[in-house]
C-alpha cells in the first residue's frame, strides 16, 4: 500500500473497461491490446539489447589483473592454455 495512493478495486477496473470500450469500440480493442503487447516486447528486448551491450564493454575496459580478459574462453579451455604455456 502506498500512502495517499487510492486503491484501485474491482468496480474501479468494470468502470475503466467500460470507458475504454465506449472510447474505442469493440471491434478496435483487441487491435490496441495486440499493438500494446507487441510495444512492450519491443521494449523488453531493447533494454536487454542495451545491457548486453553495456555488459560486453564492461568485460572490454575491466581486463583481471593478468590482463587477460576473462570470460570468453571455457575453464577447460583456459586450463589447456596455462598447460601449454608451462610445457613451452
């Protein structure tokens, strides 16, 4: 609950559908519900797109202290290197 916030009950929704479908019709509502729905994909996938971004730039500026970045080779993979470079 939030102070000073009304609390939205079941009449309150009945009331605000009933405006909605006055406002747009039956025959336009499931056309904004899809597009709605669809923006919100959208959105949702933008804004993992731009952390994914963030996180790729992050791994690229912050190298570990050997200066390897860490993170694209698999732990096996790193440990066949370290015994190579051991044999050398």
């Amino acid at each position: 609950m939030i102070p000073g916030f009304p609390q939205v009950g079941g009449m309150e929704l009945l009331i605000l559908l009933a405006v909605v479908l006055l406002l747009f019709g039956a025959k336009r509502l499931p056309q904004l519900s899809r597009s709605l729905g669809s923006g919100i994909r959208e959105f949702r996938k933008g804004i993992s797109a731009v952390g994914d971004v963030e996180e790729a730039q992050d791994r690229k500026e912050n190298p570990s202290l050997d200066g390897v970045p860490h993170g694209g080779l698999s732990r096996a993979q790193d440990e066949e290197m370290t015994r190579a470079g051991q044999q050398s």
